[in-house]
C-alpha cells in the first residue's frame, strides 16, 4: 500500500507551493477554468456510453435513474443506501 500511494503524497506535497502561487496568477486561473470545463465533459462523456446507451433502455430505467439521483441531490441519502435501494428495486423485478 505504501509504494502505491507514497508516489501521490509526495507529489501532492511538493506541488503545493506552486499550487498556491499559481492560484495568484490570472492566467493560471483561466486556464484552471478550461481545464475544469474539460474534465466535466469527460466525466459526462464516460457516463453516456457505458451507462446511458447500455444501461437506461426503457421508462423504468429512466424513472429508477432519477429517483436514485433525487434521493442523492435533494433528500441527501447516503450513496451506499440508493446503491442498495437500486440493487434491491432491481432484483424485484423494477423492470
């Protein structure tokens, strides 16, 4: 475990003096926005093929998916609870 995260730590550790004057530099706060801006579109490109396209097929699905996103964003349920409420719901025969 150690040779696994050491390399992180000590990265994150010697990049935060950097870090802090690069905060400090209008251009380095740009170019943080795009950066920032392109990870979104990943992550939301990495959700729509596996899980969208192969996983949402029906109404079901879709209402299922947005349950458990309301339960996460509005009621604040723990993510380990919708995960069991969706496997459950599932294994009921949702759809």
């Amino acid at each position: 475990m150690v040779a696994i995260f050491l390399p992180a730590f000590l990265l994150v550790i010697g990049a935060l003096p950097l870090w802090e004057l690069a905060k400090r530099r209008p251009y380095a706060q740009r170019a943080m926005l795009g950066i920032n801006a392109a990870v979104v579109g990943l992550l939301l490109a990495a959700f729509h093929d596996p899980v969208w396209s192969r996983a949402i097929v029906s109404t079901e699905d879709f209402l299922l998916a947005v349950i458990a996103l309301l339960l996460l964003m509005v009621w604040k349920v723990q993510p380990w609870m919708v995960v069991g409420l969706c496997a459950t719901a599932a294994g009921l025969g949702w759809r």
